[in-house]
C-alpha cells in the first residue's frame, strides 16, 4: 500500500473532529521540535494536466453517441432510448465498480490507477474503430462499454491528485484543474462529432465519416496511454503539505477500506452532500444525454447547433469551475459558496425550461451558458467540499461515492426526463429536473460546515510554531489534548 493514501482506522471524535493523523503530526512536532519538510515541485502541474487530457479522451466518448442521437438510430437502426443507453452505460456500470477500485486506489496508489484507466480507454477507442458498420452495433456497444470502465478509474481522482501533490492554498484550484479536463472533454464531445459525421443519407458515406471520426479518438487515446507510461509519477519525494507529512506516517496496519467505509456512511454532513451532489450532477446528466432531443424537438435539422449549445453549457461551467477553485483556496467558505452556486443552478434550469421554445437561438444558447456556469461549475466544489467534511479518511473513497450516487440519479433522471418529454413535451421534462434542484438545495442549507482539513492544517501549523518557540521545553505542550485522550 502507497503511504500517502494511508487513513486511520478509528472513528473521528464526532464532537472533536481530530484524528490520529493530526496526532501523528504533533509528536512529530514534540519529539524533533521541528515539523517535517515540505516542497511543492514543478512537476506537479504536469502531473495534474496529464491526468485532465486522458479525462478528456475518456469523458469525450460519453456524449459522442447521444449529441448526435438521431444519425446513430439511423445508421444502427435502433431506437431513441438504446442510443440513450451509450451514455447512461457510464452510468450504471460506476456503480458496481466504484467500490473496488476505491479500494484498488487506496491499495496501489495513483499510477496503478491511472496506467488502467488510460489502458481500458485506449482498449474501449480501437474496439469502436471495427464498428463502423450498420450491423455491428453490439461491437460498438462493447467498446463503450470498455470506456466506460476505464471512467471509474478516473472520476474519483481529482482530489486524490489535488492532496497528494499540491500545497494546502491550492488544492482547490488543483481539483478544479483536475475536474476542468473532464468538462472540455464533455465541450468536445457535443461540438465535434456533429462536425465530424454530418447527416448524410448515404450509409456508406456515413459510415466512412464514423469511421474517421472513431480513429481520431483511437489516436488521441494511444498517444496518451504512451504519455501516462512515461510521465505519471506516483507521489512526490518530499510531501507538499503537513497533512500529507502525517499521512506518510500511517502505519499500513492501521488502514482498513471497510472501517472507512463504514466511517463515511455515519458521518451526516457528508451523507447529505452525496445526496445533493448526486441531485445535481444527476440533473446535469440528463440535460447533456437528452440536449439532442430537446433542441431538435424546437429546431429541426439543427444537430450542429444542439452541440454548440452543449459546448457553450461546458464551457461556462469550466470557467465557473476554475473561478469557484480559486475562490474556495482564497476564501475557505465551502458551504456558502456550495448553497450559492446550488441556488443558481435551479434558477438558471428554470429559466432555460422556459426560453427553449420562444423559437430564438441565440435565447438558447445564453440561458444555457447561464445554467452551465453553475451546474457544471458545481462539479469541484461537491469534491472539495467532501474532502473537508471527511478528512482523513481518503478522498479517492469519498470522491467515489459521490459520484455513484450522481450516477445513480443520473439514470434515474435520464429515463425519467425522457419518458416525460415522449408522454408530454421538453417544457415537463425539465421542470421535473428542477424539483429535484428545489429539494437538493434545501438539503444542501442543512449541510453542517465542518471543515476538518482545515482546522489539521491550522493545527499542525501551531503545533511546529510552538516547537520552534519553546525549544527548551522538553514536555511538549500539547494543543491537541483530545488526541490523547
């Protein structure tokens, strides 16, 4: 086992919040009366750029069947809700597998992680390449479906880079960077297979244009695979933080995946924020899988523009990521700024429901930039948020169940939106998805704030201050007597 993904296997005092780590990092500080050296290296930013461009490739592959839904049921010959099912396969097939590779991460660490990840999803490109044929879907099926397992080697990675390699004033800026490759990967994804396979009605043609467009991803995704060999790096020599100094020195015994597990489900702050990150990432989902739908419903013949108008909720919500980083690793208020961004999020879906039939584009596409700057933007602040409310149990197995319980709902709101726009119409649709938002930001004022990354770092801070100043003092004061106990 990696040292740096060691956690305790005890309980957080409920009332206290301090954990062996934090005492580990004191009588660090008692018996040297120094604290432990720490270093951030330049190698870090690769590190995390590198990890944002497989995310890429990979998140890429989730939406380019359903952006352009209808010249896939075409060229199949299959229905609207079996190529609804070549996204919602990334879905359903996180939620069995998410556990054990938790626990594959805690065990073997971030490279082990990431070798798999950009191996399954180069595996998942060159199987799609031999599918460009009428009668072959099944073909296709499979290697969406090897994608979408390689995504549950990624998604829970964000944070685990940000802690392991970044310094505590930018772990959420790190985090941002790290969820920031997943979204242009779902930007391009929208924008660039209606581009690449128009809506010819030669089949041949058609299956010529599917076939570039599947080698390009092919290429890309090899080319990272051999970068990922190369270049990713387990951890750092030196330890970027204090925090990480004391989990270096965990013992591995003291370890357990189960007890931590068991550990997270009893903390209720944090249970709350998985069912709200879940409500909204969820919502999100559906929109992206069924934005097809939608706008071709009100605007026939515009399958280009139904994917710039994917790109452009993507990209805002990049640029809402990257802003709501730098303002968490400024301003530490992940609560307010986590409720804030929630209460926008439902009303910019309420007002993208109804502006999407006025019959004006360019209506569209601002009230759909104005809900993805929010609910895409919301994606790092759920990670962050987890990481304090749980600390020091491990971010890969927080982040984990955060995104099980988005793909839960996930699933549920794609089938469900669907069934209401074939019953009813887009309007009904989206108005159930924001229901779900209303009661998703109730929950979401109920989240207690308790941010116990911070108040280690503080204190492991005072600890090394007050070894520096009483050096002569050879009882070693302690500020964390509830660790003792």
């Amino acid at each position: 086992m990696d040292e740096e993904s060691k956690r305790v296997d005890g309980e957080v005092n409920d009332n206290k919040h301090f954990s062996k780590t934090d005492a580990d990092a004191e009588l660090t500080f008692e018996h040297h009366n120094t604290p432990p050296e720490t270093r951030l290296y330049k190698k870090r930013w690769i590190i995390v750029l590198l990890f944002s461009s497989y995310s890429l490739c990979n998140s890429y592959q989730w939406i380019q069947y359903g952006i352009i839904n209808n010249i896939f049921m075409r060229f199949y010959g299959v229905d609207s809700f079996t190529i609804d099912w070549m996204s919602m396969i990334y879905m359903l097939t996180y939620i069995p597998l998410i556990f054990p590779v938790s626990w594959l991460l805690d065990k073997k660490g971030l490279r082990v992680i990431a070798l798999v990840a950009a191996a399954m999803n180069c595996t998942g490109t060159w199987i799609k390449v031999a599918s460009a044929r009428p009668d072959l879907f099944p073909v296709t099926f499979l290697g969406q479906f090897t994608c979408s397992v390689a995504q549950v080697f990624i998604l829970g990675m964000p944070s685990r880079i940000a802690s392991v390699w970044f310094g505590s004033e930018e772990v959420s800026t790190a985090c941002s960077i790290g969820v920031f490759g997943n979204q242009l990967g779902i930007a391009i994804g929208f924008l660039v297979p209606p581009i690449l396979v128009p809506n010819v009605e030669d089949l041949d043609e058609l299956a010529a244009h599917i076939r570039v467009m599947f080698y390009i991803t092919a290429g890309v995704a090899t080319f990272l695979f051999v970068l990922v060999v190369i270049v990713f790096q387990e951890r750092p020599e030196i330890p970027p933080t204090l925090s990480q100094a004391a989990a270096r020195q965990i013992s591995p015994e003291s370890y357990s995946y189960t007890a931590s597990i068991l550990r997270l489900l009893r903390n209720k702050a944090f249970i709350l924020l998985v069912i709200t990150y879940g409500l909204n990432v969820g919502c999100f989902y559906g929109v992206s899988t069924l934005l097809n739908r939608m706008i071709i419903e009100h605007y026939p013949g515009e399958e280009v523009n139904a994917g710039r108008i994917g790109l452009t909720i993507v990209i805002s919500g990049m640029v809402g990521s990257l802003i709501c980083g730098i303002w968490l690793d400024r301003t530490k208020t992940y609560k307010q700024t986590t409720l804030a961004v929630y209460v926008m999020s439902l009303v910019g879906l309420v007002i993208y429901a109804f502006t999407l039939d006025l019959g004006h584009l360019w209506v569209v596409f601002i009230t759909a930039g104005a809900l993805g700057f929010f609910m895409t933007g919301y994606l790092p602040l759920g990670f962050e948020f987890a990481v304090e409310l749980t600390y020091p149990e491990s971010e890969g197995t927080s982040s984990g169940l955060l995104n099980c319980s988005a793909q839960v709902f996930g699933i549920i709101f794609t089938i469900c939106q669907g069934k209401i726009m074939d019953s009813f119409n887009t309007l009904a649709g989206n108005l159930f998805l924001c229901a779900f938002l209303l009661i998703g930001t109730f929950i979401t004022a109920c989240i207690k704030s308790d941010l116990r990354r911070q108040l280690a770092n503080q204190q492991a801070l005072a600890a090394a201050a007050l070894g520096r100043s009483d050096v002569q003092d050879h009882s070693g004061t302690s500020l964390l007597p509830s660790t003792h106990m």
